[in-house]
C-alpha cells in the first residue's frame, strides 16, 4: 500500500500494551503443555518436540519483557 508524501503509515504497534504481550505469552505456553501432553499420549515425537518449544519460547519472551 502507498502513501502520500509527508504522510505515515499506520503503526500497529503503537496499539500493543504490554499486558498483551504477557497474555500471549501465558496462551503459548498453555498451549505448548497441550501439545506436549497430547504428544506423549499418541507418542508423536514431532508434537511432543514442537510442544516444548513453544513452551520454552513463551517463557523465554516471558522473563525478557520482565527485565
């Protein structure tokens, strides 16, 4: 999309709180336990894998946005 000279486009960002930041990072890691826990019972490592990670980059983004 084009923009006017001298004009801004919009800035998504801008509109981002934390607390929604947090939120999201509190949803992946629910959600990266399912995946883990489902995982384990069909015994499909690649969503037992992909759980874990989700996880542990939710929590990772988690303790970043705290410092």
């Amino acid at each position: 999309m084009r923009y006017k000279e001298g004009e801004e486009g919009l800035r998504l960002a801008n509109h981002a709180s934390d607390d929604m930041f947090i939120g999201t990072s509190i949803y992946g890691f629910i959600l990266g336990l399912g995946f883990i826990f489902a995982g384990l019972k069909v015994k499909q490592r690649w969503l037992t894998f992909w759980g874990a990670a989700l996880s542990l980059a939710s929590v990772a983004s988690w303790f970043a946005m705290m410092q």
